[in-house]
C-alpha cells in the first residue's frame, strides 16, 4: 500500500526527504546515494531528495533507486 501521509511515507522510506515541485528553479543539495530523483511533467519539474539523516545507522535499511534510461 502506497504511503498516505508524511508518517507513513517516513516509516516506508526512512526520515529526510525533502520535495521541491515548480516550472523554474535549480537546485544544488547533498543526498544519500542511490535517493535523488528529478523529472519533469510537462512544464512542471520535481525534485525529491534523501538528505543525510543517520548515514551509518541507515546504511543498508532501504533499496537503492534503480536509474531508468529516459
């Protein structure tokens, strides 16, 4: 089931992600590895980010993102 709210997605996923959603920005941020996507929707660009929350703690809890040839 997807997550439904911002504790869910949380317990899902881990804490620190951070989302930046809008048709004209840019962006330079410090992610964990394997947690950064950017992708646009027509006009409308999306930015969502794992920060370092407790790398060494959380190292090996979640799957990594598989990159997908456009």
């Amino acid at each position: 089931m997807a997550p439904t709210s911002p504790q869910d997605f949380d317990r899902a996923y881990g804490p620190g992600w951070q989302c930046v959603v809008g048709t004209d920005f840019s962006s330079f941020v410090t992610h964990n590895h394997g947690c950064f996507m950017h992708f646009c929707v027509g006009s409308l660009a999306i930015l969502l980010f794992r920060g370092a929350v407790n790398q060494a703690r959380e190292a090996n809890l979640f799957p990594k993102f598989e990159a997908l040839d456009a």
